[in-house]
C-alpha cells in the first residue's frame, strides 16, 4: 500500500480496511488478505494492493486481486538462487549424473577388459584346436596299431 505518506493517486487517504470478497455477507464477512478499501479525501473509493509502495488501484476489489501474483512472483525468484538448500537440490541429481558416468566408465573399462580376455582365449582355442585335432589323431593311429597287434 502507498500510504507510507499518507497519500494515494495524489489524494489523502482518510481511512482504508481490508476489502471484502464478492463471498463476504453480513453474517459471514470475508476478506481479501492482500486488497484494501481506502476512503480518499475528495470521498472516492478506491482499491489499492495491500503490498508496501505499490500504488496499484483499481475500482473494484476483484480487479485488484489478481495483481497480487506480481508480487509473489518477485519474491519469489532471488530466493531460489538466495538459499542455499535450494542449491543442494539443484546439485544433487548432478552429483547422481556424475557418480552415473563414473560407473558407466569403470563398467566400459570392465567390459573392455572381459572382450579383451576373451578375445584372447578364442584365439588360443583357434591355436590349441589343430593340435587337439593332430593329437587324436595320433591317438586313433596308436589305437589302430593295437587293434591291429590284438
Ligand atoms: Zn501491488
């Protein structure tokens, strides 16, 4: 509200209250938290944002009211960058993006290994196979050799 003077579009205020909501009857009033009823000196009434300096008016409540969201808009956002736990959450699923590359490297580094070793192993099976192959066929040969001896 602009009455840190006293004064309202260039008139003095005489009184002013909370404004109540189109919902407000006598027996159950109703209020706008954030939207006044002032009373100025040439008797006009007006409705001004009940938030400190600000000069927003409008002749009717409701015409005020959804001006209000500029303001939880403004305090709204140095805060996210302000606090510091508002941070930490920020840096947390970086810190799960980082700890997630680490793994996926050392799982590389694993699986590079294991192709590696079984590379090798296949060869040494391609190596060892014509010498299984020669070996049993020296070992049929000896067989047959006894067969025929029998
Ligand atoms: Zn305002």
């Amino acid at each position: 509200m602009a009455t840190a003077n006293g004064i309202l579009n260039g008139l003095e205020v005489i009184e002013f209250e909370f404004a109540e909501t189109p919902r407000s009857t006598p027996e159950n009033p109703r209020y706008y938290k954030e939207v006044l009823k002032v009373l100025l000196s040439d008797g006009t009434v007006v409705y001004n944002c009940v938030w400190q300096n600000c000069e927003f008016t409008r002749p009717k409540a409701s015409g005020v009211w959804p001006h209000v969201k500029a303001h939880k808009n403004q305090t709204r956002a140095p805060k996210a960058t302000a606090e510091p736990s508002e941070i930490d959450v920020d840096g947390l699923p970086l810190a799960e993006v980082i700890e997630r590359a680490r793994k996926a490297t050392w799982y590389s580094v694993q699986l590079d290994a294991a192709l590696k070793k079984l590379d090798k192993a296949t060869h040494e099976v391609e190596k060892w196979k014509p010498r299984a192959t020669a070996a049993e066929k020296q070992l049929a040969t000896i067989r047959n050799a006894f067969a025929a001896v029998a």
